[in-house]
C-alpha cells in the first residue's frame, strides 16, 4: 500500500514537472524571437542573445590592379639618376647620292642625334593605423586593407596621369600622353566611334604608324567610346555566311591592314567630367574671377557654321593639391562662325598653377551642365583664356599605340618601384608609413603612336 502510494505521488510530480517545462518553453517561444536591427546597444530579447554575423571579407566596389590597363603593360625599365637621358637617333642620312661610278667618290651623310631628357616624378601617400586597430579582432588585419587602400590610391593616380598628366600645369606630375603625342594628332571633331568616320581614322593611325616603322598593337579608350568601338565592328564584320555577326560577340582586336591593335577599354580616360574642387582647402588654389567674355573673330579659330550659338562657360584654377571651386561665366557667350571666345580671369588665393575651362552644350538656357574641355597653363595673376574649339566638351581620346618590346618606342622609368616605406611613430601611438612610387612615362619613339581626339559618345547626344 505504501508502496502505491509512493508511486502515485511520483507520477503526478512527474506530471506536474512535464507540464510545468511545456509552460515555460512556449513562453520562451513567444519572448525569445529573433529580430532585427544593427545597433548592438538597442538589441532587447532573443536579439540581445544572438551574435552578429559579420563577413570575414572586405567588399570593396573600386578598382583593382588589373584596371590599370597601360601601367601594367608597360615595360619597366630601372633607372639610377631623378635624371634619365637617352640619345634619340632620327635619321641616317638621306638618300642622294646612293650610287657612283666604279671608282667614284662616296658622298658624305650625317645621322640626326638629339639627347632627351626624362625628369623622374615622386607619387606618394601617408597612411596609417592605431594600435588600437591592429591589437583589436577586426574584421580583416588593419595594417593590412590600409596598405592595399594606399596601392591603390597610387594605381589610380599613376594610371589617370599616364593619359593628362602636364608637367606645364602642375611641376610635379610627370607628362602624359595628351602632352607627349604631338606628331600624329588626328581629330574626330565630336564624331562617334559608330560610323565610318571613326574607321578611317583608325586605318589612318595604323598606317601612319607603319610609314614610321612602328606595328599597332594596343588601342586603349573609354569605356563609352570602346561600347560605340563594338557596336561599329558588330555592324561591319561579317562571318563566312555573310551574316551580320550577333551582338552577344565581343571584340578584342580591331582588324587593319597595317596592324591589329589589341581593344582595351581603360575606366580612368573620361569624358563629360564636371568641376568637383578638391578637399585639401587649405592648399588647393582660390576660385578664379571670370572678369569679362567676348567672342571675336581670329585666324586660329575653329567654330564653323554649325557650332555657332551661345555658350556658358567655367572656369576651375588647379595646382599640385588639386582643384578650385568654379567661377561661372556672367552671361552666355554668343559665337559666329570663326570666332574665338576670350575669357578674361583673375586668380585667388593660393595661386594657381594652371586653369581647367569647362564648356556648355551649344544653346544651353543656363551654366548648370558645363563639361570639360581643355586646360591652360597660368602665366599672370590676370590673363586671357582663348578658346578656338580645338577641345570639344564632354569627348574623349583614343590612343594607338605601338606597345611590344622589340620596338622599344614606350616604357614606365622607374626610378623607385612602388614600395611602403615606414615612419616613426612621434607623439601619438599609430603606425604611420608612406607608400610610394617614383618614377615617368617615357615615349621614345612617339612617331609610332597616335591619340585621335574630340571622339564623343554616342549616347551623349551634344554633337
């Protein structure tokens, strides 16, 4: 009896604790969910127990090495002195007189020497990270994504220089190839990539490349340019059946005569670029006053009868850190065929070194879209900017060059490799460092490479 007794009181505790557990797990059910939210400090409930996911990659949607497009196939070439001298040999001689008579005499020829000159250019950029970073658990190792930031920050400004860089404009940056291609200039005067117009500049470039020895081998364009580039050879190539190639087919070379220039489209050649002023205040130069504008007519102009309209222009003054803020012209600017357009600018304060024009669409009711055009060196506190329309606004460049070693015609001197080199920490607990790369563009045979200018996108619909 007691024995049954003891066993009934056990099972009803064994109930009574089942159905107590049942209680609380549906209560910890209804309180416990999971939530959302990314402020830690305002988590309350299930959400406060949860750990936060966190990816252990950083996701960066900038560039990357690889879209240095002509940096990377450069050849490298060391050098020893921040002066780099070559002698260039132009001629041999010329041809009369090849043949004499048996026993004549030879006449005389002279070769034409010249010694260039490269000045080496010094990229630079400190950075730095805290103890506190590089002790704490991070996601990626402090040190680390800071030193690939700086690279990169380099790749970018070395790859954007190697097209615009002007030592006339700003001491310090080392010239590019808008400033050292100045045998083979051709000009598409605001014609798209997309018609015949553009085909026979480039069988132009490739055969003047030829007549001076060089082979096409690479053509590099902006991204828009190089979307226009493949819908051209879409159109015109044809495969065996006579069909219009399909439009999924990309392209990688373009086919001619005189050579077939690898297609490169390279994100730092831009068109249509607006004035951003730069974020060191304290260094970049004043905003410039546009005093007066006026058209006229000159000899050297090149506004024709189709661009003749009104036109709004700014003006941005820019030295070693950069750009200022834009000064906008008072009033448009109506301009007749053979006119050129003279602004009249006084620079502020720090000094400029060099001024960036930018440009409206003919006809625009205000200054707001004004594009890029050209840049001149700064030669008084006051003077006068022409503008001929030699530099359309919102185009691009298209370069052809001759890239392969046997030629020896272009290469990156470098006089330091890209190299991080460490600071001593002073006064604060930080790991400073500078990374740096020291070195120019040399072209040396720039009769075997071409720039076809003023190329516009067809999408953008000004020209």
């Amino acid at each position: 009896m007691e024995n049954a007794v003891v066993e009934l009181l056990a099972s009803q505790a064994g109930d009574g604790f089942a159905m107590a557990n049942d209680l609380v797990l549906e209560d910890l059910q209804k309180a416990l969910t999971a939530g959302y939210g990314t402020d830690a400090a305002t988590f309350t409930g299930g959400r406060a127990l949860m750990p936060e996911s966190l990816d252990t990659t950083l996701v960066s949607v900038l560039h990357t090495q690889e879209e240095a497009k002509l940096f990377q196939r450069l050849k490298k070439q060391p050098v020893s002195s921040t002066v780099h001298q070559y002698v260039k040999r132009t001629e041999v001689g010329d041809d009369d007189g090849a043949f004499v008579a048996e026993g004549g005499n030879s006449q005389e020829k002279d070769q034409t020497l010249a010694r260039k000159i490269v000045n080496m250019k010094y990229l630079q950029t400190k950075r730095q990270a805290t103890i506190q970073a590089v002790t704490a658990n991070t996601i990626e190792d402090a040190m680390a994504i800071e030193q690939n930031a700086a690279t990169l920050w380099v790749i970018r400004n070395v790859e954007k220089t190697l097209f615009t860089g002007n030592s006339s404009f700003v001491t310090e940056q080392f010239d590019g190839l808008d400033a050292l291609l100045t045998t083979h200039v051709l000009d598409m005067r605001g014609g798209d990539a997309t018609g015949s117009a553009f085909e026979n500049k480039v069988n132009e470039s490739c055969r003047r490349i030829r007549d001076y020895f060089g082979k096409p081998s690479l053509m590099l364009s902006s991204t828009m340019v190089m979307e226009d580039i493949q819908k051209l050879l879409r159109d015109r190539i044809r495969v065996g059946t006579g069909e219009i190639v399909s439009g999924n087919v990309v392209f990688n070379a373009y086919p001619t005569k005189f050579g077939k220039p690898e297609l490169e489209d390279d994100v730092f050649i831009k068109e249509g670029t607006t004035p951003v002023a730069s974020t060191i205040t304290a260094s970049r130069p004043g905003a410039p006053t546009i005093n007066s504008e006026a058209a006229g007519a000159h000899a050297s102009s090149e506004f024709a009868a189709a661009d003749a309209g009104a036109y709004w222009y700014k003006v941005v003054a820019v030295n070693a850190y950069g750009d200022s803020t834009a000064d906008t012209s008072s009033s448009a600017v109506t301009v007749a065929s053979g006119d050129r357009v003279t602004l009249n600018v006084t620079e502020g304060s720090p000094a400029a070194t060099a001024y960036k024009v930018y440009r409206s669409q003919k006809g625009a009711a205000t200054a707001a879209d004004c594009r890029y055009a050209f840049t001149v060196a700064r030669t008084a506190a006051t003077q006068d900017i022409y503008d001929t329309n030699s530099f359309l606004p919102g185009t691009s460049s298209v370069y052809i060059l001759t890239m392969e070693a046997l030629y020896n015609g272009i290469e990156w001197n470098q006089f330091l490799p890209m190299m991080k080199f460490p600071l001593f920490p002073t006064a604060a607990a930080v790991y400073p460092f500078l990374m740096l790369l020291f070195g120019a563009l040399n072209v040396k045979k720039e009769e075997q490479m071409v720039r076809i200018k003023n190329v516009a996108y067809s999408g953008m619909g000004w020209f």
